[in-house]
C-alpha cells in the first residue's frame, strides 16, 4: 500500500502552528477568552500569533500535558465536588447545632428553707450571726451561701442530721443528712439596714435563693 504523504501547512509569518496536542479543541468555537487570533488550518490545529503565546496556559504549549479543555473540566469537577463537600459540611454543622438545643434539658432547682432567723421578719443582728436551716438538691448541695447586699460573706457547713426534714420527705435519701449552718461576725458590716441572701447550689450546678432577709445591723451596744 502507498502512503498518504502528509499534508504541509505553510506557516505565516509571526505565526506559530499548534498541532495534535490539543484533541479537544475541536469542539471549541472561540478561543478568545485567550487572547489569540486563530483560524482553521486543519482539523486538529490551532494557530496563534507569537506576540499572544504567552497568554496561552501552560498545558496547551506543552504536549506532554493535558489540553486546556481538560484541564478546564478537572479544574470544574474539582470545584464543583469541593463546593458540594463545604455543603455537607455547613448542612451537617446546622444540623448538628439544632440537634444539641432541641435537646438541651435544664436541672433541677434545688429547694429548703432558712430556719433561723424565720423568714418575714425583719431581724437585728449583733455580733455573731447564725443562719440555720436545710436544703435538698438533686444528687446532693454543694454549697449553702450567705451574702449581704449582694457580698459574698461565709458558706454553711453542710450535712447535719435533720429527722425532721427525713420524715417530711422520706423519698428523699439525702434528706436525712440535708441540714446546714453558717454564721459570720456582724461587727466587720457597718450599722444599720441591710439585705441578706441565703442562696443554695446544687451539685448540678442550679442555684436558688432560700432565704431573703432585710436586716438592722447593730452596734456593740445595742445601737443602730
């Protein structure tokens, strides 16, 4: 058989001809968003002036790389899969957030009284001031508070025996042990009125105020 002999394309001057390495630029209509001047020579070849070659990327002037289509599809894909994966990221994240405040359950308040001094009276304190009463809290009281005008001042000793508190609430298996006692010295809170608060907290962190007290301080002597 005789062979076809190939076909020679003059090259124009100022012209550079780009052969076989561009197989899918036959189903390109426009190359110019490269900036180049091109014309049909043949079927797999582009022609481009030397002044714009180097405007041309990389993977068109090198044969050994894929064209610029496919590297424009790659380069899509590539887009596309990493914007859907943000996506699910963002969606999962939402989700996630809703999930946690839907189900976001709030403890048990703990409760109790002030014994001494009773409540709904307004007190005189002088010198040594005691506070005793009792406080149940879910798994237990971790702390039994005193505060004057909003201070912190002393916390209680917890944990003293209260059969009263027992009997009244016998399902309670920290009942028994849920009394508790604070006392602070008077003589360091200047004279006259002031506002007492006995706050109790529980082991899971809920706190609440057993007692709100407006009280008279007095002087050594008796004297407001």
């Amino acid at each position: 058989m005789f062979g076809v002999a190939p076909q020679v394309v003059p090259q124009p001057a100022g012209f550079l001809i780009l052969g076989k390495h561009l197989p899918l630029y036959q189903n390109v209509k426009s190359c110019g968003n490269l900036g180049c001047n091109h014309r049909s020579i043949m079927p797999w070849t582009l022609v481009v002036s030397r002044t714009s070659l180097a405007k041309i990327p990389p993977e068109l002037a090198n044969p050994s790389k894929l064209s610029y289509s496919a590297r424009s599809a790659m380069r899509t894909k590539e887009t596309s899969t990493f914007s859907s994966t943000i996506r699910a990221l963002w969606f999962a994240a939402v989700l996630l957030l809703t999930v946690s405040c839907g189900s976001k359950t709030h403890a048990k308040l703990p409760y109790g009284t002030v014994d001494t001094p009773p409540l709904g009276q307004q007190v005189g304190l002088k010198g040594m001031a005691s506070f005793v009463g009792w406080a149940i809290g879910e798994n237990g009281i971790s702390d039994v508070a005193i505060y004057v005008d909003r201070v912190y001042v002393v916390s209680a000793q917890l944990g003293l025996v209260r059969p009263d508190v027992a009997a009244a609430f016998p399902k309670e298996t920290a009942a028994r042990t849920a009394g508790w006692q604070a006392s602070f010295d008077c003589t360091n809170i200047p004279a006259g009125p002031h506002e007492v608060v006995v706050q109790a907290t529980a082991t899971n962190g809920a706190r609440r105020d057993l007692g709100v007290f407006q009280v008279v301080v007095l002087n050594v002597d008796g004297s407001k």
